[in-house]
C-alpha cells in the first residue's frame, strides 16, 4: 500500500493551506515517519467510525451498510452482556435505558461477516453548572507567597486563596496545572509539560500538615524554609531538595507509627485508585534505577506488566513503591481538603483546573500507554504569522487509533484524574480533539501533518466524564479553529474560552457585551499574555524585544488598542480605563464564567510566562509581590466588588 493510502486509512492530512495561505506537502520520508508511529486503525464496514449514542429522545445510528440481512447486534461491558437485537434496515434504533459508559459492539450480518467496534453511550450534554454568573479567582499556585510554606505556594496556601477568593466575592481559584513533573529535574518547572495527567504534583504538598510529621524530624527545616521563601523565584532546586526530605521523613513516620484509621485511609485510597496508582509507583522506581528513557530499559520493563509490578512491589523496592503512593495520597487529601473548604463556603465552582494538551514522551503516561499515545511524535502547530517555522511543542498526545482499540479508557482515565476534585477544568488545545498537527521526531516543525481525531467520540467521553463527575468542561478554542467545530463543541455543552484581548474585529475595534457567548468563560488575558499593567505601560514589547521576539505589534499599534479599548468601555458608560472598569464591562457580558488574574489585581507588571523562551525569561518561576495574608488589603475590595457585582450578586447573593 502507498503512503497516500495509508495516509487516508490513518487520517492524515500530508496536503493542507496554512496560515500564511501556502500549501504545505509533508515530505515523504516525515510522512512515512508519521505513519509509522501510528497504530493500525481499523476500516470498519457497517459503521463509518466509533458508535456514539447519546442517551436522550430515541437515538439512532445510521449504518454504512447491513451486509446480509438481517444484522445482528451486541453491546458489553466489562465483560457483560448489556444488550442486542437485529435489525434489517440501515439504521439501529437503540433501546431505552442503555447504561452509560464505554462498550463494545458486535455486527454481524447473515452471512457471518462481523466486527468489533467501539460504543459510547452518553447523556446529551455535559454538567452545566448550578448558577447562573459567577467570576474565579485566577492563580498560579507556586507564585504565592505565605509566611509558612517551603518556598512554594502549597496546598495549604490553596485553602487560604480559596477563603481569600470567598471574601471577594468570587465563586472558585483557577489554577495552572497540577499534573505530576520529573522529580528529578525540579528545573524543568512547566506545568504544560507533565510526566503524568493522571497524578499530582508532590511540590504543592504541605509537608507540615502531614499528621505523621514534626518538625524534630528535620530540625534545620524551618530556617532552611525561611531563606527558600527569600527572592522573587521560587528557587526549585533547594526547594525541591528539602521538600522531598520532608516528604521521606514523613512516610517514615507512618510507616513506624500511623494509626489504624490512616493506613486504612491509605489502603483504600490505593484500591480506588487501582493499577494506575500501582504502575506509575513502579514505573517512578524503575526510572531512577534506570536512569534512562523507558525504551532504553532492560526489554522485559519496557512495557507495563502487572505480574511483573505484582514481583517489583513484593521485592527489595517495596518500600520505595510505597513511598510513591504515599506522597500522591497525601497530595489528592489536601487537595480534595481545598475542594471540600470551597464547598462548605457556598462557592458554586470550587476549583477550576487546567488540564495541558500532552505528555513528556519519557513520561509515565507515554509508557503505560504505548498504543494510544506515541513517543515519536509531538504535538505543535504549522507556520503562521507569528512562528513562521511552525511549532514543536516536544509533547506526546493521544491518536486515534489506540484510542479505538481500547475504547477511550485512557481518554476517559485522564480527564476523571482531571476532574477528581474539580468543579471546572479547561481542556488546553481543545481543537486536538478533532484533529492534532503532529511532528515527527527528527523533523523541524514545518514538516509536520494533521492528522483526524473521532471528534464526536471523544467529545461523549468529556460529556460522560463531566456529568459523572458534575464538572464543567471548558474548551481552549483560540486561533483557527474549523468551520462549525464551536457549534459542535457548544451542542455537547462544552464552553468555549474567550480572551479580551483577542475579541476584536478586523479594524482593531474591541467586541461589544453581546458578542460573548453564555457558556463560556470570558478572561481580559492569559499567562502567556501580558498583564493589564503590563499592556498599559508597553513593558511586555520591551521585554520581548530585549529577548529577540517579535512582538507582533509596534508602540502605535498598542495606543491604537488602548484608544479602542477606550471607546468600548465609553459605548458602555464606563468612563475610566483601571483595571476595575475593564472587568466592569467583562461582568455584562452573558459568558457564565469570568476569570480574574490576581496578578492583575495585584499591578503585576511581567506575565508569567512568555511563549517561545525557556531560561531566557523566569517562566513559571516568578513570585507574587506580597504575601497571602497581605493580598485582601493590596486590592481594592469596594471597586472590585463593584466591578463584579452583577455575578457576586447572583442566585441570592
């Protein structure tokens, strides 16, 4: 078979205009590249793809074909018979009170032609909330500062945003993500870039707050911790350091003189979370032994084996399997504590997460799932106005035809890892859910190739998740995005996110109110944009450009955007251009959710990140300038809450 057959087999797009409006061609051997590192993936004959069936009405599935009449269908589950039935038309009109969840189905027509095919039955739309409007407080969780933590804004620090966000009368704390990273490379400190979306990360954890621990147990903590909380950046090496001893002294401790009550805790948190918990604990042992990728192992590692895990964690290693699985207990029970404070203070979101597009391909999720997550690709993006080489966002992401082969568990185990102890999550990147721009390894990125994802499967498996788990989904839909993909988005009730800064028309003119849509969640910016006083005061183009970027935009551009931000706030009777005019106007626009960056809040001038450098800028790095306890009387509370008054107001408020 030729690459083009392949290609089309696989869905991938190797021919594809991009934004400069050139025609793109992948090269034959980076195509062939793509290829290779796919699975096979299956062409099926009576269905045109993944069966999705959404639990409202009477749902049909149209056939492809019926073969030899009559058809006979079979649906089960983890093992069981959960329905069939025949049908001798191209259509199966599927019974009432399937159960929801992820299945297989069986078609075979009369002359024993059959196939095996992956099914979906889902509620119609995802959870949407309880509330009508509401606004979150926006964090990075390292930058906060408190007269207690190891140098690191920690979990116990959450609790104290999540009463801070109450007093403002915010209805949750969105936070950058908390996914598990290297422990070994504390450096490499980019929430975007996870070993593991499955996991936490243990840096967040307050060691102080682990029951079996005292401060005997490492006497020079508190004054080590005292000169890590120093500076501007949170200094991960030393900080790591000492938070990692804490962590070991503290297992110690249970492992000596933990009560019945908490290694029950423990026991059963294990169980919950079953062989997942017990292969990343391995897999982490494995890799500092190793020392080396995974697929450098000794050959009988170098895929998960549960018998082989079963020895590993019956052998020398068990106690530091043990350890591993202690620290992500205790780091999902301080987390699911902050949850549980934001319920008992009456917020209606709680935490909002956010969840990045990709693994580290010599990660634990790359390992455990070799089949629907390849090492050889990386998911980026192709040549624009902007990155006019394309990008390489050096992650792993999910294809479609592991995906199938193993009916969307691994999707669906990401995003209730996600969604565990969140009331919103935001899917970065939602657009890969349709299709991924892929980069071979070996490749520079403008050599890369779309490739097609099941949208509408996938999009069941959010909806399943999100209700199951009654968290909203929001979907990062910025840039180019495929002609009907929002609409589709917003008919499974996923949200879209809006970005002031970007809603303008082609003349440069700011949005009106109405242009927002309900369901959605509206922003001024990001932490890849500037803040607000950084935009005023032109300070992110002399950044950037003391980096050697473009920043896309000249001083007379900027005054043309302050001048039109103007004219939208004076449309609206809004005389003043502060920050708390600009969230003003933000509060009247029918989007459900509003977010509110404290660094804006606070007159941060630098963005916590700048896309496009690593060490060049302290990305992910910078501290907030003032502590937790001192943030309420930095704000000014009476203009904030008047800013925000038509959503605090809300529902009794």
């Amino acid at each position: 078979m030729d690459l083009l057959a392949q290609a089309r087999i696989k869905g991938v797009q190797s021919e594809f205009v991009d934004a400069l409006g050139k025609l793109r061609v992948t090269a034959p051997e980076a195509l062939k590249s793509i290829l290779d590192a796919l699975p096979e993936k299956r062409v099926y004959r009576f269905v045109s793809g993944p069966v999705v069936v959404r639990a409202l009405g009477n749902p049909r599935t149209e056939l492809a074909s019926v073969g030899a009449a009559p058809l006979q269908w079979k649906i089960t589950g983890n093992g069981n018979m959960i329905g069939q039935g025949e049908t001798h038309e191209p259509v199966i009109a599927w019974p009432a009170g399937l159960p929801l969840g992820y299945h297989r189905l069986t078609l075979t027509d009369a002359a024993g032609a059959t196939e095996e095919v992956p099914m979906i039955v889902a509620p119609e739309r995802a959870f949407g909330g309880e509330f009508d409007r509401g606004w979150l407080l926006a964090v990075q969780l390292y930058s906060v500062r408190s007269d207690r933590n190891w140098g690191i804004g920690d979990f116990t620090d959450l609790a104290g945003l999540v009463r801070l966000a109450k007093q403002l009368g915010a209805d949750g704390v969105g936070l950058n993500p908390l996914h598990v990273l290297f422990d070994d490379h504390p450096a490499d400190c980019s929430p975007y870039s996870p070993n593991s979306r499955l996991f936490l990360n243990p840096l967040y954890i307050d060691v102080e707050a682990i029951p079996e621990y005292s401060a005997d147990l490492i006497p020079d903590a508190a004054r080590t911790a005292a000169r890590l909380r120093e500076g501007d950046r949170v200094p991960y090496a030393d900080m790591a350091a000492l938070k990692w001893l804490g962590l070991r002294a503290a297992f110690d401790s249970f492992v000596k003189s933990a009560t019945g009550v908490r290694r029950n805790q423990f026991d059963a948190f294990r169980a919950d979370r079953g062989p997942l918990l017990s292969r990343f604990a391995c897999f982490e042992v494995l890799r500092h032994r190793f020392n080396v990728p995974w697929w450098e192992w000794p050959v009988e590692w170098q895929q998960p084996d549960d018998a082989k895990c079963a020895e590993l964690r019956n052998g020398p290693d068990k106690h530091k399997i043990e350890f591993v699985e202690f620290v992500q207990w205790t780091a999902d029970s301080q987390l699911r504590a902050a949850k549980e404070l934001s319920a008992e203070l009456g917020m209606r979101v709680g935490l909002y997460l956010d969840v990045a597009v990709g693994v580290q391909s010599n990660g634990f999720d790359a390992w455990n799932e070799q089949t629907s997550i390849s090492r050889h690709l990386a998911v980026g993006a192709p040549p624009d106005v902007l990155n006019t080489v394309g990008q390489d966002w050096g992650l792993a992401g999910f294809n479609a035809g592991g995906l199938e082969a193993q009916s969307f568990v691994p999707f669906a185990n990401m995003l209730a890892a996600s969604m565990r102890h969140a009331g919103a999550i935001r899917l970065d990147h939602v657009l890969g859910l349709k299709r991924l721009y892929l980069v071979p390894r070996g490749f520079k990125p403008d050599n890369g190739a779309y490739v097609q994802m099941p949208l509408e499967a996938l999009l069941a498996a959010v909806v399943c998740e999100s209700v199951t788990h009654k968290c909203i989904v929001i979907g990062e839909d910025l840039g180019t995005v495929p002609e009907g993909f929002r609409e589709t988005m917003q008919d499974f009730g996923i949200w879209s996110y809006l970005v002031m800064m970007f809603e303008r028309d082609d003349a440069g003119h700011f949005r009106n109110v109405d242009h927002y849509r309900p369901n959605a969640l509206v922003t001024l910016n990001t932490h890849d944009l500037c803040t607000y006083a950084g935009w005023r005061s032109f300070s992110d183009l002399k950044m950037k450009r003391s980096l050697g970027l473009d920043p896309g935009e000249n001083e007379q551009a900027r005054w043309d955007a302050l001048g039109a931000l103007d004219e939208i706030l004076r449309q609206n009777g809004i005389k003043a251009n502060d920050l708390y005019s600009v969230l003003g106007f933000l509060s009247r626009t029918p989007s459900r959710l509003l977010a509110v960056s404290l660094e804006d809040l606070l007159g941060v001038i630098d963005q916590p990140n700048i896309p496009g450098t690593i060490d060049e800028h302290p990305n992910w790095r910078q501290r907030l300038p003032v502590a937790l306890d001192q943030i309420a009387a930095k704000i000014d509370l009476a203009a904030l809450k008047a800013a925000t008054r038509e959503r605090s107001l809300v529902g009794g408020r």
